[in-house]
C-alpha cells in the first residue's frame, strides 16, 4: 500500500517497540519464542530516547536470566512475554 501511495516505510524491531515506554536506564526485553527459546534485546533508555546495546538475539531462557543478572547493579526493567512463560527459572 505505501508503494502504490509512495508513503515512505520504517522497520520497526518487535522488541524496540516493547522497550519504547521503559523509564530510563536498561530495558531487557524478552519475547517468548516457544520450544525453551526467547527474543531478546537489551536497551538503554534515556530522555525518551532508546539505544540498542549489542545484538538481537534467539536464546535459551538460562542464558537471558544470566545476562539480566549480569547487569544487577545498573537499575534494570523487564519487558515482555519471555518472563513470563520462564518466571520459574527466575
């Protein structure tokens, strides 16, 4: 539709989409993925502005929680369905 109106289109991650609202500092969003696995990014929110930190990524719910662990000493907020389907792992 937006080539027939000549609209110019934006991508949009999923997971930048979640994290958008997030107060300020780091935002770990994660997506349930099925089958044990989730979509994460992690991001730093300040001033209504988001900056992608490192890469998006598919992985095992044990490797998200231990990078969410890693990063415990910088005030962090959780985004998305991925933990909720896995909070018995946390």
């Amino acid at each position: 539709i937006s080539f027939g109106l000549k609209i110019p289109v934006f991508e949009i991650s999923t997971l930048a989409a979640l994290a958008v609202n997030a107060n300020n500092g780091r935002v770990i969003v994660a997506i349930d993925a099925r089958m044990q696995e989730v979509y994460t990014a992690t991001f730093h929110a300040e001033n209504e502005q988001l900056q992608l930190l490192g890469d998006e990524q598919l992985c095992k719910p044990a490797i998200l929680i231990e990078q969410a662990l890693a990063l415990k000493e910088h005030p962090t907020t959780l985004v998305g369905t991925g933990w909720d389907a896995y909070h018995g792992l946390i």
